[in-house]
C-alpha cells in the first residue's frame, strides 16, 4: 500500500516550507530514514526523511515551491503500485490499485517537473534557493563568492552578501576568490533582512509583548568544576573533550527535575508541565540565532550530552538540522560565555516557561574567610513567564542548580 509523505512541521509557529530539492527522484528505491527532500523554514534548511520503504512513486510538488505543513508532497509504495492524485473536498488524496502480476517493463508513475541541482549561468553555478533570493533580492550572482562544492553559490552566501554589505568578487575563470579592495563609504546602506531574521524578530516581539518576564540573576562558584573539567578532559581525545556548557546543561536538567512548574508551558488558564526534559541550546547560525535539543537532558551523561550538542550545531551551521534537532524543547539556555559577558538577559522563547542566559566563567578576585584570592565565577540569569511562577521559585531554582555547578561530582552518580 502507497505511503503518503507530509510536509512537516518544524515549530509550533511554522505554517509553510519552501522545498528546496529532491534527494530521492521518481523510481529510485528508498528506505525508511533515507532522506527524501531539503526544506526551508524560517529556522533552517532541513533535511526530510521518509517514514516508509520502498519506491519513490510520485513527486507531487516541484523544487523551489512553497508548500504548507502537512500537506503531501511526495509516494512511497511497491515497484509496480499506479498512484494517482485526485483533489477531494479540497485535500489532496491518494488513491492506489494493486500493480499487475510480474510486470515487464518499468512501472508507470505520474510525471512531475524537475529541476537539476546545481543550476548553472554561464559561469556562475548556484542552488536554486540560492538564485531564489539572489533574484528576490536584486543580487548580482556573478560578485559572490561561492562556499558550497565546487565554488557553487548557496543560501548562506547570498546573506552573508546581504547581511555584510559587500559582495566578494570571483573570478569567472576560477571558483578561487579575487583579491578585494574594499572602499570606506559615506553612504547609507539598506540592507534586506533574512527570512531567519523576520522570524526572530517576530517570536521576540511576541515573547516581549505579550509575556510578563521577571529575572533573576545568581552567581556560581565554578572553582570545582573548572578544576573536574580538566580532569576529565585529561582523558579524553580533542574532538571529545567537555565543555563548561555541556556540565551547565545536565545541571540544568537536574535542577528541572526538582521544578517541574519551570520545565512547562502555558496554554490558556493552564500550565503544562512536561514528562521529558529536553533543554533547547541557542546556536549561533549564519544570520541569526537558532536552537537545537538535546531530549532527556537529565538522563544522559556529559559525554552523550556534549557529542549530540557538537553534532547538531554543526548540522545547523551547515544549514541541515534534522527535524528532531529543533523540535520539542521544554526549557531553553543561551550561552554568551566565550565572547566574555559579564551578564545579561535572555527573551523567552515561547511556549516554554523560562529560558536561562549564561555569561562567562571568569576569574576575578573573591573573598573567603577574610581573605581576598583568586577564584572562579560565573553569572547566569533565569527569564520566567510570571503567568507560570514566582520570584521566590525562580530563586530556589537557581540555587538548586549551584549545587549541582559548585559541586559537580553529583552529576556524575
């Protein structure tokens, strides 16, 4: 029987994605968890799987269309299986009927408009997202400068342009940028935001407005966990050693245990208060911020914590986050630590509860028992929805989490 596979949804804000390109064409055989199709949201390019095996039947939406969550966008069935979509009531629908016994020739599937990857220009090579908003937004193709394979133009690169004001030639001849020399202008720039950045700005606006934050600060003694971080790195090889975020997290995480009101979110006149524990990591990206999660935070250790925020960062820089890496998160962190931050403050990212804005761990002068030495701190701020808790719980929370951060062996056992 003919699989049907859906547009996800990626966000409870998400309405549309733009499909980018095809992976898997009509007639090649697919698996389940092989990815189909790259899509764009406003977070990200991500990557779809399909949820069935067998042979990609139908492509029922062409590359470079806008098409609206869950709606079907391609078939999965046997080799042989005739699919046919008919529009009823208004939705699409598949109908199939039983191939034909031991079939001699190919099976006869719908044809569907394709569009190959790269497209090409003359000399310039470039995703079709890429010529999208290069077209969108007035940009001559021929002054980027291509990251992708081969020199090839990407999405990425057409913000960067857009975003830094300047556009880097290349050389028609070669994909290796040309020597630049950059002039100092008087002149006011107007500078078309990115798809990401509307969006931020839209979830922010809505958070700020129409959420009563309250903030609560607190400063943490990391003297035993920067001194047990070199200890275990010690052991590890390079591309596995522990951050001070990845102990933050399970801290994090446990703390939540103890506050379920704060591992929540609100929804009309209640509040809901999550079984799982999943902490959302903000990411820096290419124009803008995203967050990924690590589900369970609370049940894994370091080790798995610190590979699967290394992995999906990587993906979301990359521009290829998987659905998984984005969705689900029950409470949120925003780490500003490696650009030395003193302190600051984070908006909530809705519908969660609370979200925790960490600065850096620095050394600075501190007194104990009348002396002043040496010693290791860090300021962290916890953002609360004042519909869902109190400054009195916030604050309880905060110092339940110093006694995971100031004594960091209890998140080992």
């Amino acid at each position: 029987m003919a699989e049907t596979i859906s547009m996800p949804k990626l966000g409870f804000d998400m309405a549309e994605g733009l499909l980018v390109r095809w992976v898997k064409q009509v007639g090649e055989n697919i698996n389940k968890g092989d990815v189909l199709a790259e899509i764009e949201t406003d977070k990200a390019t991500v990557e779809v799987e399909s949820s069935a095996s067998g042979v990609v039947l139908q492509l029922i939406v062409d590359q470079g269309t806008m098409v609206p969550v869950n709606a079907p966008i391609a078939i999965v069935g046997a080799a042989g299986e005739k699919v046919e979509m008919k529009t009823v009531d208004g939705g699409p629908k598949t109908e199939t009927k039983a191939a034909a016994p031991a079939p001699q020739t190919p099976p006869t599937v719908a044809p569907v408009t394709q569009t190959s990857v790269p497209l090409e220009t003359g000399s310039v090579k470039a995703s079709p997202l890429a010529k999208k908003i290069a077209r969108d937004q007035k940009v001559d193709l021929s002054k980027v400068r291509g990251t992708g394979p081969g020199g090839r133009i990407v999405r990425k690169d057409i913000e960067a342009a857009l975003s830094g004001g300047q556009l880097a030639v290349v050389s028609s001849q070669s994909s290796k940028p040309s020597t630049v020399n950059y002039q100092l202008s008087t002149e006011d720039q107007v500078i078309q935001t990115s798809k990401l950045r509307q969006a931020i700005g839209r979830r922010l606006v809505e958070s700020k407005t129409t959420i009563p934050h309250f903030y609560v600060t607190h400063e943490f003694k990391m003297d035993a966990l920067m001194d047990m971080r070199k200890q275990v790195n010690a052991y590890l090889p390079d591309n596995e050693k522990i951050s001070v975020n990845d102990f933050i997290l399970k801290g994090v995480a446990l703390s939540l245990r103890q506050f379920p009101n704060l591992n929540a979110a609100i929804n009309g006149n209640q509040v809901i208060q999550f079984g799982h524990v999943n902490v959302g990591v903000a990411v820096t990206v290419p124009g803008g911020l995203m967050t990924v999660v690590v589900k369970d935070t609370d049940q894994k250790t370091l080790r798995q914590i610190s590979g699967e925020v290394k992995v999906m960062a990587v993906r979301a820089r990359d521009g290829k986050v998987k659905p998984e890496d984005v969705d689900g998160s029950t409470f949120s962190t925003s780490n500003l630590g490696m650009y030395d931050v003193e302190d600051f403050i984070a908006i909530i990212n809705p519908p969660e509860a609370a979200i925790l804005a960490i600065s850096s761990a620095r050394e600075v002068p501190v007194v104990e028992d009348g002396q002043v030495k040496p010693g290791w701190r860090m300021k962290a701020t916890i953002s609360v929805d004042h519909r869902v808790s109190d400054g009195a719980e916030a604050a309880q929370f905060m110092q339940a989490l110093a006694g995971f951060l100031e004594n960091p062996v209890r998140m080992l056992v």
